[in-house]
C-alpha cells in the first residue's frame, strides 16, 4: 500500500483566565468560579489528550502527516489525500470552506458530550459540548475508521453544499451548514423580498418581507440553527434546500405558507435586499459577506459537494 499524505487539521487549545480572588469576598460565588475553571481545564487537557492520541495512531500508518491548527490555515487545501479534522463540527466546517470536491475529509470529535457531566452540572453551568453531527470518529474509534479508509474498505459519501452569488458574482465560500441574510444589527428589520425560480421562470411568488431575516440550510444543517428556529430534519443526502423567514412581521394571508418552505435541488432563491446594509452570515458568525440597498442574492445546491466520511447511524 502507497503512502498517503494527510492533513491533520487542528482545533487550537483554549486559553482560560485565573479565578479572580483580589477583592472577591462571597465564598460561593469563588467557588462556583474555581469549578467552571476547573471543568474547562479539565476539557483542554481531554483535547490535548485526543489530539496526542491521532498523532500517535498517525505515526503507526502509512502516512504522512501534516498537523496545522486551524487558526493558522487559510489557503485552499491541495495536495494532500485525506483531511482528517481534530475538535469538533466547527473545524470540520472551517475545513470545508477550503476544499473542494476532490479531498474527503474525516472528523473526529474530540471530546464529545458525556450525558452524566451534563446532569451533574445542570445546576451551576452547561457541560454540553460539541454535537460532533458530522463526525464520524472519536478517540475511541478512529485507529478502526482510519484503517478502513487507508484500506479502501468504505468510502465518503457526497454532502450537498450551497452557493451564493452576490448580484450575479459567486462568492468563494460554499456553506456547508447554513446562510443567514440579516440586518447587522439584531434589533433592526430586516427588508427584503425572495421568490423561487427554475432556469430563470418564477416558481413561487414574490414575497415582500418584514422580519428577523432569512435563513436558508443545506441537508447537513437542518439539524442545526434551522431545527432550533421551527424547521425540519432531512436526509443528510438530500440536495435540497430548506428556508425559513425569521419572526415574519404580519406576513399577509395569501403568502404566510411560504415563509418556511424548500428549494428543490434543481431551483433557486433570488432574493433582493432593501435595507441601506446588510451581511451574509456563511456557516456561523466567522465568515461574512456585506451586501447594501438592492443587491441580489442567489442561493442554491448547485455548488461542489463535498466527500465526508459520516458516522453509519445518519446513514441508516
């Protein structure tokens, strides 16, 4: 068997301030602090650990490894076999904004949440960790899943992602989660109008809205934001997309079923902005595209996907 070259793509270490004891004289409150610290110190250690455990498993295969933090990847990724991500979804989404539909990419989630820490903690602060959704590995794991890949004895499967184009111009960012078009500011209404189009014939009608903005999700996503703010579950294989109008103000009747609603992988939302600002939110808060009065908006599935290896229950 050949050898690989592997990317080993990192979360970086969590830095954490001292518990403040200078002038802190309410005993309960400096050890409700010792405690949270305490536990997040306890959760860099467990990511250290797992990010030492990869690379050990690493040195044993044929393969060389090339560890990077993610904070300190910004070119597009080439050149390499597989990209095997460290931490949890968000350095898998950073990884995907980087790829394109040649190089698979395996997540492993390295502290994954422990339902027992969760009840434990429940009544001083949240133990809940990265959801890892996408990942299909954890410590415990990942020596199987990497020889199965290495050995050629599973293969990725093809996740949908989303295009955006700004007034015709394709941005360079494909989401793999979600969009959100928005006021920058979240107290402000967000105006704008979309409807659904076919190889440029309307397919819906023209909505006019007032409202929190718009969200729109690939499959991968709709377990995230989306589900939290009233949407649905998909296939994680579909190539559709779900949209869904955030706090609709006094939608009329005719058009209120179409504040939540489905782009079909063969159509297009168009959408046109009507406020003096506004920001294209790709994937969270991290990468951000600012639009202005009357630009266009394009989002649809007709994007490069991208090859993940999954974890077998979201396969089933």
């Amino acid at each position: 068997m050949a050898r690989r070259r592997l990317l080993l793509l990192l979360k970086p270490f969590d830095v954490y301030p001292t518990c403040p004891s200078d002038g802190v004289t309410n005993p309960k409150f400096l050890l409700k602090t010792l405690q949270v610290l305490n536990y997040l110190d306890n959760r860099r250690s467990v990511h250290k650990d797992a990010i030492n455990f990869c690379q050990n498993i690493l040195r044993k295969k044929l393969v060389d490894c090339i560890p990077v933090f993610r904070s300190n990847l910004s070119q597009p990724i080439r050149g390499v076999d597989l990209v095997v991500t460290v931490g949890g979804d968000g350095t898998l989404l950073q990884a995907s904004h980087l790829m394109d539909d040649s190089i698979p990419v395996l997540g492993v989630n390295s502290d994954p949440t422990q339902v027992e820490e969760v009840e434990e903690f429940n009544d001083k602060f949240d133990a809940t960790r990265s959801t890892g959704y996408l990942c299909a590995a954890t410590v415990k794991n990942f020596e199987h899943i990497l020889d199965e890949i290495l050995e050629g004895r599973t293969v990725p499967s093809e996740v949908s992602r989303m295009s955006i184009c700004v007034n015709s111009e394709l941005l360079s960012t494909f989401a793999l989660n979600d969009v959100l078009v928005a006021h920058p500011c979240p107290a402000t209404v967000s105006r704008f109008s979309f409807r659904i189009k076919k190889d440029g014939v309307p397919r819906s009608l023209l909505v006019n809205c007032r409202s929190s903005g718009l969200r729109v999700s690939t499959a991968a996503g709709s377990t995230a934001a989306m589900l939290s703010a009233g949407g649905f579950s998909m296939p994680i294989l579909s190539k559709d997309l779900q949209y869904i109008v955030r706090e609709p103000i006094s939608p009329r009747a005719d058009i209120s079923n179409l504040m939540h609603g489905m782009i079909q992988s063969e159509e297009t939302m168009e959408s046109t902005w009507y406020c003096q600002e506004g920001l294209i939110y790709i994937d969270g808060s991290h990468i951000v595209h600012s639009i202005q009065h009357g630009d266009t908006v394009e989002l649809s599935s007709k994007a490069p996907i991208l090859k993940v290896f999954l974890p077998r229950h979201l396969l089933s």
